[in-house]
C-alpha cells in the first residue's frame, strides 16, 4: 500500500554557459512580427545561478531550478514588449565520418571534431544529448526529425586490411588522447519488421545541430511602460498641490519630492466665454512648489 506521493520531476540545476539566451523587441502589439532576435552572449552576463545557505559541512550547494536574470538598462532602455526565449544550448557541427569501431564493427556511430564542445567534448559528456540534421542543399533544418546520443568518446582513426573492398578501410579506436568524438545514437539498429533498413545516422560532409536536454525552453515576455503601480499612485492616492496665482498644479512622491508639475488655464474666445480647460505638463520644474515649503507657510 502506498503512503505518500512520488514524482519524477526535478528542478533543472542547467550552467549559465549552457543556456542560448535570444531578445526580441517590439514597441507595441500593434506592430507586425519581425523576425529580429539577437542573442544575448555569453549568457552568463545575463543570468546567474542562486546559491543555498550551507547545511551542512558539505558547503554552499546550488539553489536548484532558482536563476537570476539580469536586464541591464544599456539593452532594455526603451518603452515596449522584450521577449526573452531561453533554450537548452546549441552547438553546429559538421559530420567527420560515419564509421565503425574497429574492435566491435558491427557498432557504427558518428565523428565529429571536439572542438567548441568545451567539457562536454569529453568521454560521456555528451551522453543524453540530442542531434538535430541540417539539408544539405537548402541548409534547413530537417523538422521534426533528431537522434539521441547514447554515448561520446574521444577516438583516433586507424587503417584497417579488409578482405571486403567495398567496406570503408578507416575504422576507429577509443583513445583518450584523441581529439576526435564517436558518437552512437538511438535508435541504431534496424527494427525486426525490416532488418535490412538501417536507422538514418548522418552523411560525410552533413551539417547538424548538438543541443543539451537539460530543461525546457522558456520564453519570457516582459512589458516596460512609462508607468508603474507606484507612480499611478501618485496621481491618484498621493500629495497634490495647485498654485491659485499662477495655476501650477504639483503631484508629489511618497516622499514628497516633486514627481509631476502642470500649467492649468482656461481657453477662452473673443466674448471671454471659457471654451477649454487645460492641463499642459511643463518641461521646466517650480522648485519653490517643493511640498515642505508649502507646509510652512
């Protein structure tokens, strides 16, 4: 009998360095889609792991799933919609080869040069992983369609006499020292319903994407306006003053300082009808409507 609840979920504990972090910005929702984005590089500028408070004498550990991400003003300095789309980092390679073992020819897989792959480039580092294949005419991700990595270790090439010719010479040997990955995917196998068909692995030459599958991507909308809950209050809850001499009208902080200053003043026409009411807001501040001098007259 069970006596509680058991879950598979975890929160993702992801490096700053393996998250692709992409802006877009809009001024308003009125405007069409432009398929502009930038990424925002390296990513760990922008976004930082929380740190728990040690419990113990095992030292501080991460706050898992918690991240800080930062908006500098010299990026975010304008009024409108900014969509943030964080995803798993991607890497674009190029297919060495796809080859055999040469101790176990029967297990075929990919090579691929280790470089820009940093600490994932080493034994087992990839594992997990998922490939992602580029058409080679049109350069187009092929939708739809991945591989999952199973296992990545380093490799060297070597010659190998086959008495079959038609089989390739070159086969590969795991060597620590090597500055080449083999990669075997799933599935890799043919199914029993067609043993002769062979999983799709890759061609010499063929573009394709390695992204980690440490999270979910998340996308982010955040909307900056002139105004916030805070200066509405202002206007509405917060200190007020109108001038009777000259029709200046003073909206103060919660701390009193000036926040908003008007000219008011009637419009009116040749028979000194009043025609309009208005409400200009001034560019030059009256500093000696300061709401404390106010007070101590």
């Amino acid at each position: 009998m069970a006596t509680g609840n058991y879950g598979i979920k975890r929160p993702a504990d992801v490096l700053p360095e393996d998250i692709d972090i992409f802006l877009h910005y809009t001024p308003s929702r009125d405007t069409g889609f432009a398929d502009n984005f930038i990424k925002l590089s390296p990513s760990i500028d922008y976004i930082q792991q929380y740190t728990k408070p040690s419990e113990s004498s095992v030292g501080i550990g991460i706050l898992e799933g918690m991240y800080n991400l930062s908006l500098p003003p010299s990026i975010f300095n304008a009024k409108g919609i900014y969509t943030l789309v964080l995803k798993p980092r991607e890497v674009i390679k190029e297919v060495i080869d796809c080859g055999n073992l040469a101790a176990m020819p029967e297990v075929k897989g990919l090579v691929l040069d280790q470089t820009l792959l940093g600490g994932s480039g080493i034994n087992g580092g990839l594992t997990g992983y998922r490939i992602e294949y580029y058409e080679e005419a049109t350069n187009q991700k092929i939708p739809n369609f991945f591989r999952i990595i199973t296992s990545s270790n380093l490799c060297e090439p070597v010659n190998q006499q086959l008495s079959n010719t038609t089989q390739k010479a070159i086969r590969y040997n795991f060597n620590d020292s090597g500055s080449l990955l083999f990669l075997t995917l799933t599935p890799s196998s043919a199914p029993n319903v067609k043993p002769n068909a062979e999983p799709f692995l890759g061609r010499t030459g063929q573009k394709l994407s390695i992204t980690n599958t440490f999270f979910n991507p998340i996308s982010i909308e955040i909307e900056i306006t002139e105004h916030d809950f805070d200066t509405l209050g202002y206007g509405l809850f917060g200190n007020q003053t109108k001038s009777i001499q000259d029709g200046i009208y003073t909206i103060y902080d919660t701390d009193n300082n000036i926040y908003r200053q008007y000219n008011l003043y009637e419009i009116k026409d040749n028979f000194n009808d009043s025609l309009y009411e208005v409400r200009q807001q001034r560019t030059d501040i009256d500093f000696t409507k300061d709401f404390n001098n106010i007070n101590v007259l």
